[in-house]
C-alpha cells in the first residue's frame, strides 16, 4: 500500500512538472498566441516557481522513501 501510495503522488508531481514545462514552451514559443503580453513574464516565472516546487517534492519524496518506488 505505501508503495502504490508513494508512485501516485510521484505521478502527480511528475504531471503538475510537466504542464509546466508545456507551459512555459507555450509562453516562449507562441507569444503572439497570448492575448496580455504585460503580464508574460510574471506567468512564466509563475510556472516556473510551480513546477520547480513539484520537483524539489518529487526528489525529495524519492530520497527520503524512494526505496520502495
């Protein structure tokens, strides 16, 4: 159970890490496709600050109680 718990919740991060990154490369490489330019910084340093937060958990879980993953 704690093994199935644990690769759930390394998913999870591993998805919200992801849509960040996916973001991000949307923000940089589609600007013109973003209707508020004013505000494009401060959403990319948004996603950033997110997925960087799901990986500092994922890393962190995977040290502390990767044994079992």
């Amino acid at each position: 159970m704690r093994a199935k718990m644990l690769k759930a919740v390394i998913m999870e991060l591993e998805a919200k890490e992801a849509k960040a990154q996916a973001t991000i490369e949307l923000y940089l490489d589609k600007a013109v496709a973003i209707a508020d330019h004013s505000e494009i910084l401060d959403e990319i340093t948004k996603w950033a600050n997110y997925g960087a937060e799901a990986r500092d958990a994922k890393e962190y879980l995977l040290a502390e109680f990767g044994d079992g993953v």
